[in-house]
C-alpha cells in the first residue's frame, strides 16, 4: 500500500478531518479523537498523522497548564505488543499502539521509534521520516536516530538534508564510520538526481572510481528492502569465503544485519571483523561492537516499556526493567571508562564519560572530565554546556552562568542547542534571584519558541506579577 494525501481519502473523512481542525484549539482532545480514528484506518495518509500531532501537542500544552484533560476514549494499549522491535512483524498493530502511546504523550520517545520501524516495515518511508523528525526534535542528539533520518531521506530523495544533517553529526562523531557512508550515499544519490546519470552507458564508466560504483549498486540494491539487505549479505558472506582477510566484507554484514534489527547477529560479525588481526588494532571496530550492545540492550529496554504499557502493574516485569537499565548504565560507564584510559588525550570519549558521569549523578567526576572534554574543538561547546548544567546542579549558579554564556556566544542563529542554552542560563540567573537577567534569555527564547519547555508560563507569571 503507497502512502496517500488528505486529497485521496473519502470526501467525508476529510471533511471529518477539516472540522476537527476547526476544533483544535477549543477542544483538542475532540480533535485528537476524530483524527486517531481516520488515522487507525488510514494508517498510510501521512497528512493525518501530522495533523494528528498537532493535535496531540495542544492537548499535551493544555493538561500542563490544567485547562482540560487528556484523552478521555482511549486509556490502554488493546493487545500486548513485545516493543517496537516487533513492528516488523505486525506493522499495522505496532502504528495502532504507538499512536495511543502518542495520545498518552507526544513526547514519548519510543512511540515515536514504533512508529518508524514499522513505516519502515510497510515501505511508509515518508512516515518513517517523519517518525525519525519528531524524535529529533525531542533528543536533538540522539546519534542513532540522526542515522535512521539519513537514511529515511535517502529513501525518499532528500539527499541533500540527509548531507546537512549528517555534516553537522559528523563534527560531533568524527570516528562513526556509518555516518560517514550514508554521507557518501546520499551525495551519490543527490548526484542522480541532478541529472549526471541520463543516458545508457552503464554507471562504473561514469562513476570516477571502482569504489563509488560498488556504494552505487550497493544504494540501489538496499532499496528493495528486506531481499535487498540479505541479497548483500549472502554476497558478503560469500566474498569472505575468498576473501576471509578482507574486513570490509565483515563490516558490510554486520552492518545490513544491524539495518535488518538482527543485532545479535550484527555482533557476531563485529566481533568476527575484530578477530581478524587487522581488525584487532582498529578503535573504530571496537566502538561499533560497543554501539550495537548498546543498540541491542536499548532495543530490549524498550520492549520491556512496551510491555508496561500493558501491564502497568506488573511488579516483576518492573523490577526486570530496572535491572536490564541497571546492567545498560554499568556497560555503557565500562566501555567510556576504557577508552579514556586507553586513549586520554582523546579528548571526545572523555566527554562522553562526562556525559555518562552526569546522568548518573557523579557530578564532581563528571566536571573534571569536562573540563578537560572542552580541548576538544568539535566537542567544546557541548562541553561548555553540559559543564554549566553540572555546576548547575551542584549550586553554583555563577558558575554555571559563567560557562552557558560562553557557549551562548559561539552558538550562531536560534539552533536547538541554542535554546537549551537560553533556558539553562536564565534559569541559573532565575536561582540567584536576577529576574531581570533570567527574562533577558527567557525574552529571547520566548520570541524564537513560544512552546519550549515552560517558558511561555514563566513569561505569563513574571507579567502577572
């Protein structure tokens, strides 16, 4: 089934969907219950479930600010659903019982992820685009994410956001070897596109070296989908075979196997490539093994949440969820804590240790490795701001002030970076008791995002007083 418009849904759908728009801003939860319903039968109209969103956003703002409640008709998820690794296995089931999640909270992210495995799963790949930009919006950061975006665009001829969006990855994460190939992919594809390859000779006499006519056929390939992934993979595995030095051939297995959410075979390969005594030396490899455990505990994380949903009290399942993120935190310090032994002037894994560091509340652990992590030229504005939020933390809000405007300063333009930053800095000036300052930043976040976090009510209650 192709993706549809508005226009090509019965007249009086539309109509259902034009009234519920009307009503959005009286009464969004009514819209938010006309539009599920269109959208549950028209799971391929990609116009609805933006819509649908909208919707969803309003009631959420309107709960937060007590005026209404949240969805009245649909409280629990109909059927049990393992998470959204399953969305490939029943796609239709996995939209239906993201959307009641989204209900529920338009922010949750892994409603979101069940959304775009299973576009992906029906070929929906415009609505897996969209599923991958809402998550963004949420987790700007989220590396895994920006990657399925990539790739979503590619799909659908967005080659050259599918560049933007993975140059500006790519400063982050210069050692990801997979950001850097759906770069080289999509500006092959956006090449096609612009007309380089018209006429009948075949694509490696015009291609400028061997290499790029094998991304090429490989691109074209993978757009088959599933046959086309484990088409590669039996070429792959039959390339080691006669090749069994060549790691390449590892890599591209693991990699298609990651793409086919078979992470447990994934790793095998991975750790296959690292065996190899080229593979043995390569930091890279060892990152992505660590990357897809991580992937793989993530993925049963997120099941477990799924299942949740269903049984919220379920004690026992709560209590396996807290272990499985227990043991995830455990490996993911494990892992930061090596690199930053092994390599110490690589001054990126010694902010993602300061990261991990934060989250887990180590805070003074977490400072010192930022403070180092700001060497770092691709990694020193997020330092500068993960370090404000750490002094923050701790009390000290000077401080704190100290670092976000230093990083207020460097950040060009009205980014979403750039509004975490206006937040957290008139928050710390909004602690020490300077309303004046704190509305200065919260002014100018208001003008750019008048639905960022709270600050719209932190606007309405400074005039109020």
């Amino acid at each position: 089934m192709p993706e549809v418009s508005l226009t090509d849904l019965d007249p009086r759908l539309q109509k259902q969907i034009e009234n519920a728009c009307k009503a959005v801003d009286k009464n969004p939860s009514y819209a938010v219950d006309i539009i599920s319903n269109i959208v549950s039968r028209n799971p391929a109209c990609l116009d609805a479930r933006r819509l649908l969103r909208q919707a969803q956003d309003r009631v959420h703002v309107a709960k937060r600010k007590g005026i209404g409640s949240l969805i009245s008709k649909v409280t629990s998820i109909p059927f049990s659903m393992g998470g959204y690794a399953k969305a490939k296995k029943n796609p239709y089931e996995a939209l239906l019982a993201a959307e009641q999640m989204l209900n529920a909270n338009p922010a949750n992210i892994v409603g979101h992820k069940m959304i775009g495995a299973a576009a992906e799963a029906l070929e929906f790949f415009e609505t897996a685009a969209f599923a991958y930009e809402e998550i963004r919006k949420i987790e700007p950061n989220d590396v895994k994410n920006i990657k399925a975006l990539m790739s979503a665009y590619i799909r659908i001829g967005k080659s050259e956001e599918a560049i933007r969006i993975g140059d500006d990855a790519y400063l982050e994460h210069p050692a990801d070897d997979e950001i850097q190939s759906l770069i080289k992919q999509a500006s092959v594809e956006q090449s096609i596109d612009k007309g380089k390859w018209e006429d009948e000779n075949s694509f490696r006499d015009k291609l400028k070296d061997e290499e790029q006519a094998q991304m090429l056929e490989q691109a074209n390939r993978a757009k088959t989908g599933e046959a086309g992934l484990r088409s590669l993979i039996e070429d792959a595995m039959a390339a080691v075979a006669e090749e069994p030095e060549n790691i390449n051939f590892y890599r591209e297995i693991s990699s298609n196997y990651q793409k086919l959410g078979e992470l447990d075979h994934a790793i095998e390969w991975m750790r296959k490539a690292r065996q190899l005594e080229v593979g043995g030396v390569d930091v890279n490899l060892e990152r992505i093994e660590a990357s897809l455990v991580q992937e793989k505990m993530a993925q049963d994380i997120a099941n477990m949440e799924a299942e949740l949903e269903v049984n919220p009290e379920d004690e026992a399942m709560q209590a396996a969820l807290e272990a499985l993120r227990h043991d995830e935190r455990i490996f993911r310090l494990a892992q930061a804590e090596g690199l930053v032994q092994r390599y110490p002037n690589e001054f990126g894994y010694r902010y993602e240790l300061g990261e991990l560091y934060y989250m887990e509340g180590e805070t003074d652990k977490a400072i010192k490795e930022l403070q180092l992590a700001q060497r770092s030229p691709n990694m020193r504005i997020s330092s500068l701001i993960l370090l404000g939020k750490a002094y923050k933390w701790k009390g000290f809000s000077d401080l704190a002030a100290e670092q976000l405007n230093t990083a207020k300063a460097e950040i060009p333009g009205i980014s979403d970076q750039k509004k975490d930053v206006l937040y957290e800095l008139g928050s710390c000036y909004e602690e020490q008791g300077d309303m004046d300052k704190a509305m200065v930043e919260f002014k100018t976040l208001y003008a750019a995002d008048i639905s960022y976090r709270d600050v719209a009510q932190k606007i309405d209650d400074f005039y109020s007083q």
